[in-house]
C-alpha cells in the first residue's frame, strides 16, 4: 500500500541517500542536507515522503502556486525501482494537488535522456508543452490538467 505523508527534516539524511543510489543522480541535481532542510521551510514548497508498507520509499517535492491553480512537481525519487511504487505515488500526488491545494495543473520538467520518466509521464497522461537547452541537456517542460 503506497500513501503520502508530509516530510520532516528527520527524512533529511534517507532522502539524500535515495538521491544517490540507483542511477537516481543521472536525472536528477541532488541536494545537500542544507539545501534540503532550506527548501523544506519555504513556505510554498512541499516535501511528500512517499510510504509503502509504512516504510519510507521515497519522496516527492512540489512547489504550489496555489493563486495561480499550479504546482511545479519538482522531485520524485523512489529507493527501490521498478515495483510501480512512483507511478502509485504520482496517483496519489495528484489526489493531493487537487484536493489539498486546490490545484488544476500540475507541471514539470524532465531530461530528455530520461526516458524511462517520459514514458511513465505520458502513461500518467502528462504532456510536453516546451522544451530549453539547460547546459548540455535538453529539458522537457510536461503537464497534467487534474
């Protein structure tokens, strides 16, 4: 059983693990602890620990632009791949913008070289509505009307 609850800063250090293991890095900046603990005090960020079985399995970060309907879904990052934990997390993520925020959009951005994010975003029902150069990487800017 996957559920949401909010983060606190004791999920820190677990999360700066996820960020590091299982390719997780190539398509993601990792954060420091500091820079965790900065956004997690902003007032329109949200930090969603992802639960399975009651045990941690990720996390999610959103950032709510409430006034304007939107929230940038920013971060989603699971321990252990390929089980269908993200996809159930996204589900309930939605759940949440929509009926916690009172969201109708949600956006975000996703390395061209990912993938394996692209397929499971447009299996979602996300679609890209631009494009930039960042760096040498092409980001790909996907939405989701709820």
């Amino acid at each position: 059983m996957v559920s949401l609850r909010k983060s606190s800063e004791k999920d820190i250090s677990s999360f700066i693990e996820m960020e590091k293991s299982d390719g997780a890095s190539l398509y993601i900046i990792p954060y420091s602890a500091q820079k965790h603990r900065q956004e997690m005090r902003q007032n329109d960020v949200i930090y969603l620990s992802i639960m399975f079985n009651e045990s941690l399995a990720g996390f999610i970060i959103l950032a709510a632009k409430v006034a304007l309907g939107s929230v940038e879904f920013r971060r989603i990052v699971v321990g252990s791949k390929g089980n269908g934990i993200g996809q159930l997390a996204i589900g309930a993520m939605e759940v949440y913008c929509r009926d916690v925020l009172s969201c109708s959009r949600i956006w975000l951005d996703v390395f061209e070289s990912n993938k394996r994010g692209q397929h499971i975003y447009q299996k979602l029902g996300y679609r890209q509505f631009n494009a930039e150069q960042y760096g040498d990487k092409v980001l790909l800017y996907m939405e989701k009307q709820l």
